[in-house]
C-alpha cells in the first residue's frame, strides 16, 4: 500500500512537496518515501530558485494539475528548503480524490 503525501485539514488539504528547481521542464516525478519514512510528492518546475519564481511555478503547477485557482494553493512552510508545505482550499474530500488520480497514491487508509 502506498502512503499519501497529504494530510486532510478542516479546509482542504497539506501537501508534502520535494521540490526540484531549474529542471529541463516542469513535471511530476511521483510519490517517494522519506528516510523517516514519510511519503513526499516529488516535483519539478524549470522556474530557477531565485526570488520566489521556483515556488510561483510549483503553486502555479499544481493548481492546474489539480484543477484550482492559484490562489488556492499557498505554501505553508519551507519558503527556501526543497521540502515544502502546501495547503489546497477546498473540500478534503473531493481534493483527495483529485490529488490520488494525479498522482496515482491509494489516498488515505487504503
């Protein structure tokens, strides 16, 4: 069973980002596990980690994937770490749902 790299919240969802900055293109490169044995989602953005562009396209990414408005995902923590924070607003639920098919997880508890 694979484990979700997002929390269910009151509003909508956490999600647990490693972030690649200044690849050769924008994508997604699935969920890994962390050595404490966390699960991640894995991302890229060709954006390079300079004044905030890397973690603009990462939001911006993941809003269209997602199917959201950008103002609808916000980083939470990790503004300058690879390993990033994001809230989704939104219904936990439905968000859920959208996150495992993008990403293929079993979402939580199975």
């Amino acid at each position: 069973m694979t484990q979700c790299p997002f929390t269910p919240c009151a509003d909508g969802l956490i999600l647990a980002v490693r972030l690649t900055p200044r690849a050769g293109r924008t994508g997604l490169d699935g969920v890994r596990t962390e050595p404490d044995g966390r699960p991640i989602l894995c991302l890229r953005v060709a954006a390079p980690p300079v004044e905030g562009a890397a973690n603009a396209a990462l939001t911006t990414f993941v809003a269209k994937s997602l199917g959201l408005r950008k103002s609808e995902v916000t980083l939470v923590s990790g503004e300058t770490a690879r390993t990033k924070r994001l809230h989704l607003s939104g219904d936990p639920q439905v968000l859920a749902a959208r996150a495992t098919a993008w990403f293929g997880g079993d979402g939580p508890g199975g």
